[in-house]
C-alpha cells in the first residue's frame, strides 16, 4: 500500500481526572496519571503525504495554511516519525486536517489532532505500530492525545519512561452511555495555551498537594466508571476539576480561565444535582463548562444551559471509540 500517504480520524476527549504538569516537559511524561473520555461528535481527520517534491513540511488547518509555531510542533512531530524508518527520513510531508468542531471555539483540537496525525503519519511512512507505541508518539505532540488514541473510557498511567507512558482503555464506548454537554462561552481574549501552563504548574505551591492526592481521585473515578455510579463519579470529578484550577490559578503567572457565565455554570449544575439531575462539571484549560451526565438527564442539561446568559453554543457528544486508520484517499 504505502504510497506514503494515509488518512485518519480520532475523537477528542475530555479528561475526567485532569492532566496538569510534567516531569519531564520535553516529553511530556506526566506529573499525575489521568482519565478521559473519547467524545464522538469531536472529530479531527487528517491526511498526512510524504512527498518527494516538497521542500519544507506543508500544514494546512481547516482549509488555512498554517506556518511559523504552529508548523513547526508538527514537523519536530513528523520528525519522530521520519527517524523511524529510512523509507521517508528524507521526505517533507504535506498534513491537512480538519476539524468537525467549530474553530477558534476554544474547543481542545491538539488531543484529537496529535491522535490522528500519529496515526496517519506512522502509516503514511509505512511502519506498523501498536496502540500503546501510537498512544506514546502522540503523547510527543500534546499530552492528552495519547488518551484520544484507544477508545472510550481510557486511562493514561505515568510510565517509567519515554516507552512506557502511554493510555490504554478501561472500558469500550458502549460500556456507559455517559454524556458530555459542551456550553461554548464566549471568549474575549486569547489565554495561555496548555503547553505554557503545564512549563508553570510547579510555581503553585499546591501542585505538589494535588499530584499526591491525584492516584486516589484516579482510583475512585475508575471504580465510578467501571461500576456505573454516576454520583460517585459526579462528586470526584467536581473535585479533580478544582484541584486543577486551583493550581492554575496559584500559578506564576496566575491562569485565571473562567469567566462569570463559567461560575454561573458550576454553581447552577451544582444546585441541579441536589435536585435530583445527574450532571457534574468540569472544566479544561479555558471558560467552556464540559457537563458530564447520564443519557437520561441530557436532553435537560442542554435546554437549561442554552438559557443560561453568555452560553453562546452548546455541543452534545457522546462517548467515542478509538482513532482510526481510514480507506486510502
Ligand atoms: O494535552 P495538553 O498539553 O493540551 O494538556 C491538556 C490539559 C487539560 O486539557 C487541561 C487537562 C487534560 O487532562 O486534558
């Protein structure tokens, strides 16, 4: 097959016990071990060609040429890949890809686009990898990607090493029918991307408290998983959530990404889920509020966050399986 050329498509997920610094920042070997779910409706599809004509490595994102920072995270990624085999270590390569999330939404496109593009370069060059060794090359691009690697429910542990960081599933998608109500707020200025805040995590003297206590929450929100116990998923995933925010908003420089509606959403979820909602927030490196619910309550969840003043979208998805290697295009 390898015309050098290949085609993917992974999920992005949203971490139920958070990712937050590194041990090793260049290779990005985590300083706590997390969780996360594949989410279906969030899709990246990349197409990766290495091509003898081309000069320099070519990425185009959602139609756009992108060069400068951005290009450049992808070819040290694409150069992972040409030192493992001969066959393309001399060749650039021209990498497409698209997003089915709206841009610029603030929605995490890097766990789903390092996913797809390991995925797709590791074919394009001909090698044949494992899930664990494609999980470990997309962890060099962004963390979280190698959680967006195996499907549904997946767990990222430390690892020793380089070679033994990588994610594995705990449980398929159809295991749980759990939800993720996605309430998109408006953003209005540019914060600090998760690379820079993961550099700084250390300055918070309480990183150090949450790294410790973060394989307890991990434990409790595994056995929450595998048993199907919404609430006492619910009740730790609130918790991990803060635990993470508190850290980056102690941080030097403080990362303050909610906004008013943000806490509007975590107080108002709260309160639902007292009155008998089964729904729980958490939030990533910026001011969407990711509602995590059963199947049963999402259809009220995404009614009652469309009204809530300075929800702009919100986006349903559900749990997905893992990236995938599609028919040659
Ligand atoms: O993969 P990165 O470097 O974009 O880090 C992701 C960090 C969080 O989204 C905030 C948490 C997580 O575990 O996904």
């Amino acid at each position: 097959m390898s015309n050098w050329k290949a085609t993917a498509v992974s999920c992005s997920n949203i971490a139920l016990i958070k990712y937050w610094g590194n041990r090793d920042q260049a290779l990005r070997l985590p300083s706590n071990p997390s969780l996360s779910m594949n989410l279906a409706e969030l899709t990246t599809t990349t197409h990766v060609e290495f091509d003898p004509s081309l000069t320099s490595d070519v990425l185009i994102l959602d139609g756009r040429e992108v060069t400068g920072s951005g290009r450049a995270r992808v070819s040290r990624f694409l150069d992972q890949v040409r030192n493992e085999t001969s066959e393309v270590s001399h060749l650039f390569a021209r990498v497409e890809s698209r997003n089915n999330f709206p841009a610029g939404a603030g929605l995490a496109s890097s766990a789903s686009g390092f996913a797809a593009l390991a995925v797709a370069a590791s074919a394009a060059a001909g090698l044949t990898l494992s899930e664990a060794e494609l999980s470990r090359l997309a962890r060099l691009g962004s963390g979280s990607a190698c959680r967006s690697v195996p499907g549904g429910f997946v767990e990222w542990a430390l690892g020793a090493d380089d070679q033994s960081s990588y994610a594995y599933s705990i449980a398929s998608a159809d295991h749980w029918d759990l939800r993720d109500i996605v309430a998109l707020i408006d953003v209005e200025h540019k914060s600090v991307g998760s690379t820079e805040g993961h550099a700084v995590a250390d300055t918070s003297p309480l990183q150090a408290a949450r790294v410790a206590t973060a394989p307890d929450r991990l434990a409790q929100a595994r056995s929450a998983v595998l048993g199907r116990d919404f609430a006492a998923l619910a009740d730790v995933v609130e918790r991990d959530s803060l635990m993470m925010h508190a850290v980056m908003i102690t941080s030097s420089p403080s990362l303050m990404y909610w906004q008013p509606a943000t806490i509007a959403i975590m107080q108002a979820v709260v309160q639902w889920r007292a009155n008998g909602l089964a729904a729980c927030t958490t939030i990533d490196a910026g001011p969407n509020v990711h509602v995590i619910c059963t199947a049963e309550a999402a259809e009220e969840v995404a009614l009652r966050l469309r009204v809530i003043p300075g929800v702009r979208q919100v986006i349903a998805a559900r749990a997905g399986g893992p990236a995938r290697l599609m028919a040659n295009l």
